[in-house]
C-alpha cells in the first residue's frame, strides 16, 4: 500500500525526509480505541526503547496515533522487523528509520504480516514506526511485533527473501560494483566461503538458480 492515508507521504516519496507522522504530537486515539501500556509512543523522539529480542502480541495501533520502537545498532547489524495482525480488522504497516530520521525501509503489504531486515551502513538509534492505512476503524487493530537480529540466512539468499535465483545474483554483482552499500543479508554472499564477495559468488548462484549444481558449500 503506497499510499499513507492520514500521514504524510513527504518521507515516502524522498525516500529520505522526516518520519511519516512527523506532524504528530500527543495522542489523538479517540475513546474509542484502547492504546496499549506502552503509550505514549507517538513520535520517534518518544519512541519506546526495546533491546533484542523484541517479542510483543498485546499491542494496539490507533487511527491517526503511530506506535514507535527504537534501538541501537552498530554499522554492520542487521536487524528484522516483524509485525503480524488482522488485516480484516485494519491494515497495519511499518516503517524504518534511522538515527536522522531518514525513511530507509517500509513494508506495506496487503498482508496479515509485514516484514523488513536491514543492515545498518553507520551506528545509531534506529526507529521502526507501526502505522494504521487508509479508513481504519476507529478502534484500531491489534498487532504482534518482533524486533530482533535475523536469523542467519542460507547462503546465496542476498536478499533475504528465502529464494535464491538470479536477483540474488545481480544484487551481489551492484555490491561487487559499488552500486549498493551493503546487502540486506550481506553474510549470505560469500557462497565460496574464500572470505570474500566478487563474482565467482555470483557465478555459483547463478549456477544454482540454473540447476547446474546441486548446492552451495558447505
């Protein structure tokens, strides 16, 4: 769902400007919707604090009124970002930003479940922000969250997507270029195991996604 409804879409289409609910300031849930304990998380400045794991099902989003969570990474973690709900009941996505506020990552699926990894380029307090899209109903929907490093992917999967064929491939051939910074499952790129990325890893991927060999090592 590109489209963000009662939030700004300024961050979206820049992909690079202030959080979505910037304008926001307290909490305009009606009586309606019954927020959860962590309020008031409404602004990335007031986000929640978690540590990873992050592992929560009790939480409520209400119309117009963001839930925010923020963590530390250094450059290089990784992090995935896992938000399951109702879609029936009101369509929840998620967004990411970094230390400046910066959009680097959104999920808005048509789902029940919306999911993102990112590898972090430079250390900081990074904010996941819980949104509700267009007419939600005015009490809210009900979601579970989970904030954590991601388990380690196969290798080959670059893009952590649980596939490996030839975007994979490509993706590991821009980063060889330095056309992209970092791979959202950068470990996953060195099939060869030589403790490097070039493209002989792209090769073996490629090979695989053709069905010219069986497996990657090990």
């Amino acid at each position: 769902m590109m489209a963000l409804g009662l939030v700004s879409l300024a961050g979206l289409l820049a992909f690079g400007g202030r959080a979505i609910a910037e304008g926001e300031t307290g909490s305009p849930a009606g009586p309606s919707c019954l927020e959860d304990s962590l309020e008031e998380n409404d602004t990335q400045e007031t986000a929640t604090a978690v540590a990873f794991p992050f592992d929560e099902d009790a939480l409520r989003v209400c119309p117009g009124d963001s839930d925010w969570f923020s963590f530390v990474l250094a450059a290089g973690d990784e992090v995935q970002v896992d938000a399951s709900f109702d879609q029936a009941l009101g369509d929840v996505d998620i967004a990411l930003y970094n230390q400046r506020g910066d959009l680097v990552r959104i999920s808005d699926t048509g789902d029940d479940f919306e999911k993102m990894t990112y590898a972090a380029p430079a250390g900081g307090t990074y904010a996941v922000e819980v949104y509700l899209f267009r007419d939600p109903p005015a009490t809210g929907n009900t979601y579970a969250l989970r904030i954590a490093a991601p388990a380690p992917a196969r290798l080959g999967d670059v893009n952590c997507n649980s596939l490996i064929n030839s975007i994979d491939a490509t993706l590991v051939l821009q980063l060889v270029a330095r056309l992209v910074p970092t791979l959202p499952c950068r470990g996953a790129a060195d099939v060869n195991l030589d403790d490097s990325v070039d493209s002989r890893d792209a090769a073996l991927i490629l090979q695989l996604h053709a069905g010219l060999i069986a497996d990657l090592p090990p």
